[in-house]
C-alpha cells in the first residue's frame, strides 16, 4: 500500500492558483473544475466532505465557488490556506475585468465593440439556461425539492420577496424533512474512498479545533477591514459611497450563491441607482464570462462604471472598481472564517445537511428567475409590467438577431458542446460579422 503525503501549501497555492486562471464559464463550470482538481485527480478532499462544504457555501450570501476555494483552502492550511486560495481565486480575473472595464467605458459605443458585445450577451443568456439546468439536475431530487424550487421562482418573480426570506424558508424546509430531499442511493455501501484530508483528520482528531481560535480571528479582522471604508465615507457621500453602501448591502442580504447575486444587482443598480442600461449590465456579465474567476466580477464592471461616469473619469472608475472588490469579497472571507469551524464539527448531522440541500434547491428557483429577467431583455427591447408582478415583453420589439444569436449559442453550448470560451468566441465573431455584412 501506497501512502501520498499530505499537500504542502507550495504544492496548494500552484493547484490555487491554476484554479484561479482556468476558472471560465461561472459558478457551475468553477466547481466542476474544483472538483475535479482536489476531489479526483488528487484526492486531497472527500466527495461527501465538499459537497457538504458546497451546500454550506450555497447557504451563505455572496458567491458560492470563491467561498468554496476558501474554505478548503482553510481546511487543508488553516487561515492563511484559506486567504491564498480565495485571493487566487479572485486576483486573475480581477485584474483583467479592470482592463475590459476600462476598454468598455471608452469605446463601448463604437459600433465595432458594441457588435462584439451584443454576441456576448446572448451566449451569456444561454450560459445562465445551461447553468440553471445543470444545477436543477445536482440538486433537485423528488417532489420536495422540485416544488421548493418552484416555489423560489414563484415567490421571487411573481411576488418580489426578498431573497433571504426565500431562501431561509427553502432551509427551513429542508431542515424539517431532510430525507425529502436527499439524492437517491445517499450513503450506499458504506464504501471508502482514500482521500488525503479525511485520512489526515483521522489521525488528527484535534485538527479542526487547532484550526478554530485563528479562524475566528481572522474573521473579526475580516469584518473589521469591510466595515471601515464604509464608516469612512459615510459623512462624504457621493457616488463612493454609495457604492460601499449599496455593494455592502449586497454582501450581506444576497443568499444563494453568484446568480442570486447577479439578479439583486441588475434590478438595483439599472433600476434605482441608473449607473447603467440593462443592456449593459449583460455586457458587463458577458466580460465576466470571459475572464476567469468568479462570475460576480461583473460587479466591478458595475463599480466601475459608476465611478466613471460620476466619480471623474478613469481615475474615479479604478477608485469605484477597487472599493467594490473590497467590500464585495471581504465578508465572503469573514463568513468562512467564523462559520466554516463549527459547520465542520456537523458534517455528519442529517437536518444540517438536509437544511443546506433545501436552500440548494431554493437556489434553482433564483437563477430560474435570473434567466427569464435577462431572456426579456435580450430577445425584446421592451418590456412591461404584467399580472401578478410578471414582466411580459412587447412582442413587436423582438430583436431578430439578437434571437439568431442566442439560439447559435444554444448550439454551440447544447449541440456541439464547445464549450464557454469557445462560444462566446463565436457568438462575437457573428455579432461582429453582421455589422461588416
């Protein structure tokens, strides 16, 4: 019998940092990479361990797949595991998503780039379809689930309640009847699965509680860092501050993960703040898309505009656009860091679980949400209000090449299978081409 070392951190951070810059195609395609990267060619972390460490990510506001990188990083290395592998998933796209940022501010109104962009928008609106079906198929199993699902988009399209409620109702439920919604042939066999971090907590036992008092530290300085910038601005005000405030806001109150986010913020900052169009908010998703890590970058595209168009100019834009990452991103850290220990220590305990796969399931009802939002404003350039708090769309606005574009992207991403890059590739080679056709 062969026994593999324990990882060292050298060997973590180049594994986190690979993650980091091959992360395309949003949440979905990032945890399938983690999965695949940590679970089974390397067999550092159980299957059950993170998926239990998923559903706990789901749970928490804010985005999913960083918040996962985090706390495993933090369960192999402790705190400053957890800091490498959430910076390294953030820093590679970061600082691309600045530079698109900054291209889109000066020249997204040359026709050129505005072709380019209307391509990515529509394979974006498909990515969100193919995301939603590849988490209905993970998370939903039998009647409960699916109707806690349909109830999530119900409760968030047609009555606009507010996301936490729905999802801590969807928790509840899953609390309450943890069987209703656990995958079938859950716990077969008892079957063991080598993995280095399973069989080094048992030889370890004390492992997670030597972890907890440094955790908990740096989740209170975590706090403590968020918390300042906003304090600081407050008797200023202004556009600064009110993208600590708003973005805060967001980091606090948007549970279930990257899309939940993203519906928050598209309704917000188009419809109260008017920092952009809803046509640019999807090329703002579109660059995210493009970028590696986290899909919640559009974010930053979103700071920056507001700091561009309000804040003075480039300068007020990379202002705007560092302030955002800062308070987006910093209580992520401090939630892991404060709840990660004491989740671990109810790894085993099935309402837990069965309160975590509820919310999951929640969670398809948001981006089901997300998807219908983004589809009206793609396809038709006017909507309106409908029965029921649905928006309905003005059938004689149809945008036929918008639609032509969408359904090449179905094709490319359903069809053929190319994959992300390779479809938003093609789909802003085809937007391109029609402008010189």
């Amino acid at each position: 019998m062969t026994t593999t070392p324990f990882p060292t951190f050298a060997e973590a951070l180049r594994v986190w940092a690979r993650i980091g810059c091959l992360s395309f195609g949003g949440p979905a395609g990032q945890i399938a990479l983690m999965h695949r990267e940590v679970v089974d060619q390397r067999r550092w972390v159980s299957d059950a361990r993170f998926l239990h460490a998923l559903n706990f990510c789901t749970l928490l506001p804010g985005p999913e797949a960083m918040q996962l990188a985090t706390y495993l990083g933090w369960l192999m290395h402790g705190v400053r595991g957890g800091v490498a592998a959430g910076l390294l998933f953030i820093l590679p796209g970061a600082a691309v998503m600045l530079v698109l940022s900054l291209i889109y501010a000066l020249l997204g109104d040359v026709p050129v780039v505005a072709a380019l962009f209307l391509g990515l928008k529509c394979a974006v609106l498909v990515l969100v379809v193919e995301a939603l079906l590849r988490v209905a198929k993970r998370a939903l199993h039998g009647p409960v689930a699916w109707g806690t699902a349909v109830a999530a988009f119900l409760a968030l399209a047609a009555f606009s309640l507010p996301f936490p409620v729905v999802v801590l109702a969807a928790g509840v439920v899953g609390y309450l009847l943890p069987a209703r919604f656990a995958a079938p042939g859950h716990g077969r066999g008892g079957a063991v699965v080598e993995c280095l971090l399973d069989t080094y907590l048992l030889a370890n036992p004390g492992h997670i509680d030597s972890l907890t008092a440094a955790a908990r530290r740096a989740g209170l300085i975590a706090l403590a860092l968020w918390v300042w910038p906003v304090a600081l601005l407050a008797p200023v005000g202004g556009v600064f501050f009110e993208v600590a405030w708003f973005f805060s806001k967001m980091s606090v109150v948007t549970f279930g993960g990257a899309y939940a986010v993203l519906a928050y913020v598209a309704q917000e900052a188009v419809e109260h703040y008017r920092w952009l169009s809803a046509p640019e908010m999807l090329a703002g998703l579109g660059l995210a898309e493009t970028t590696p890590g986290p899909l919640i970058l559009v974010l930053q595209f979103v700071g920056f505009l507001a700091g561009f168009r309000e804040g003075g100019g480039v300068l007020g834009g990379v202002g705007a656009s560092i302030l955002t990452l800062w308070v987006t991103f910093l209580p992520c850290f401090a939630w892991i860091f404060l709840g990660a220990p004491y989740v671990e220590r109810l790894h085993d305990q099935a309402r837990l679980k069965g309160a975590l796969a509820g919310v999951t399931a929640a969670v398809v009802g948001v981006i089901a949400n997300l998807a219908l939002w983004f589809a009206l404003r793609v396809i038709f350039a006017e909507v309106v209000p409908g029965p029921l708090g649905f928006d309905l769309p003005v059938l004689g606005s149809i945008q036929p090449l918008a639609l032509a574009l969408a359904l090449l992207a179905g094709g490319c991403i359903f069809q053929w299978r190319l994959g992300v890059p390779a479809t938003l590739g093609i789909t802003a080679g085809a937007g391109l081409l029609t402008l010189l056709l």
